[in-house]
C-alpha cells in the first residue's frame, strides 16, 4: 500500500499529515501511526494527524491525532496550526479556519502571519475531574505534593483538551535522560491512571518561561502546543504571571506564545510549515499489544 503524506512541524513539533477528506480515517489508523512514525525506520515523527471531513456542516475538517505508540489524542495545540497551514495551502484559502475533533471540540484558527496561526484553545481546568487524576483531591490542583523514584515534587495539574502536569523548577529544564526518567515516572505516576504530560519550565521573567516536554504516547518532544498553554496557565493560577499580556513559552524546537484570558480561555500563536512531501509503501504490521 502506498500512501501520499506531508511531513509538517511546528516548533520542532513534527508530524505526518495524511489527507483523508475523500476517504475518511482508515480503519488501521493507530496502526499506520506506530508504522510511519517510527524513526530511522520509516518517515519518523511524534505521530501521524489525518485530515478528515468535518463534523458539523460549517465546518473546514476534522483532524483526528495519533501518537507515535499508537495511542489517540484529544487535542494537539501544534497539529491543529499545522491542520490550518495544509488546509490554506490546498484550497482552503481563508484567514479564519474551523477544525473539528471528536472529543475535544471545534478549534477556529486565524491566520495572523505568513505560516503564522492563532487559535481559541478553548477553557482549561485545574480540577481533578477535568485531569483524570486520583488520590489528589478535587482541586485545583495547584502546588500539590507528588512522589515518584524517591523524589518529592510540586506538580500543577491542568487539562487544555489533553491532561497536563507542569513542574515548575528553579534550575535548567531536565534534559536526555534525566528529562526520559523524571517524565515517565510521572506520566506513568498511579495519581494519572490515564497517564499525563509533562512539563518541566524554569521561569525567566514574568511572561517568559522555558520549558522541556515529555509527551504521554511520544516521549520527549521539541514542543508541546496544549503544553505551553498548560505552563502559562499554572504560572497564571500560581501567581507568577498576569492574566491578558503574551506568555512566551521556550521550548528547544522554538517559542510559542500564549495568552490566558479573563474566563479561563487560552489563546495560542505559532508557526506551522511544510518540512517536505514524499509517497511511502506500506508493508503489513502487526500491532503492539493494548494498541487498538
């Protein structure tokens, strides 16, 4: 089988783009994410978004995300920019985008820039009920005390359509491994039976924070969109920052920039861009085991 896809990133956030507007999501989509994602062996990404029909009538499309393991996400903050970039660049030629997705709503995107997309992130929530968490509390879960590998953290809990834990530190982001050990240990922490993503973010000033990321399903990636939304909503709830100016959020692939509005809305402002297009052959996989 043979498959025509664009390789897209956005803040080093990189992703194979499949158009299934025709065809709809093939049945063996997780599958086919865990094939082409694949480094060194095949196209290599954090995972494979397919561009699907809309949901609603007024709708532009649908955009449906799968990791690099498999597993399907809600949101992804960066996909959904690069979703507005193809889409522009293949017919869709409007300055304001809508994409829809199945369980976490309609995201309306505008062009403000050559490449460059804002979108309505929608509402966030530090409540346990929102997060998925366990053995935490209600909420908001803001500064609460969490234990994993014999160390003691200070987590925020925050859902941005995907469940986020952001750790605020006071050194250097972790890095290579230590960013691998201390990110599976919690993304896999009992408190986050869905698991979670993470966030390590050191503040530099008031609205600037640099931040690396590990992604549930992906591992370590170069910048997570619903990620810097998560980080600027903690620095928001805690007190570390203000409410309506630009966050900048630094990532090792690049800055995104956020706004946390009066009603607990976040705004996200990025770039997206086509790395290069290519036709892949398909060989028959199996796969792994829990993949669906």
């Amino acid at each position: 089988m043979e498959l025509n896809f664009t390789k897209m990133q956005a803040a080093g956030n990189d992703y194979i783009y499949l158009d299934c507007r025709a065809a709809g999501l093939p049945p063996n989509a997780a599958a086919l994410a865990v094939a082409l994602s694949r480094r060194h062996f095949s196209v290599g990404a954090d995972g494979v978004i397919f561009i699907c029909p809309p949901l609603l009538a007024d709708g532009d499309a649908a955009m449906r995300m799968f990791n690099a393991d498999g597993s399907e996400g809600a949101m992804c903050g960066n996909g959904v920019r690069c979703v507005a970039e193809f889409l522009y660049t293949h017919g869709v030629r409007r300055d304001c985008i809508r994409i829809d997705t199945p369980n976490a709503g309609r995201r309306t995107l505008r062009r403000v820039g050559a490449g460059l997309w804002q979108v309505e992130m929608g509402h966030f929530s530090a409540l346990g009920a929102d997060v998925g968490t366990t053995d935490l509390g209600g909420g908001p879960l803001l500064d609460v005390p969490l234990c994993t590998g014999g160390r003691s953290w200070r987590v925020n809990c925050v859902a941005v359509g995907n469940p986020h834990c952001v750790v605020f530190v006071g050194d250097a982001p972790p890095e290579g491994a230590d960013l691998a050990l201390y990110g599976r240990e919690l993304e896999h922490h009992p408190a986050f039976p869905g698991g979670i993503n993470v966030e390590f973010a050191r503040q530099i000033s008031p609205t600037a924070f640099a931040v690396t990321v590990w992604e549930r399903g992906s591992g370590a990636t170069l910048s997570c969109g619903t990620g810097a939304c998560a980080v600027a909503a903690s620095a928001v709830l805690t007190g570390r920052s203000g409410r309506g100016v630009p966050i900048l959020v630094q990532m090792p692939g690049g800055t995104l920039e956020v706004r946390i509005l009066k009603d607990d809305t976040a705004l996200l402002i990025g770039e997206a861009a086509a790395a290069f297009t290519g036709t892949v052959r398909i060989q028959p996989c199996k796969l792994p085991r829990g993949v669906v």
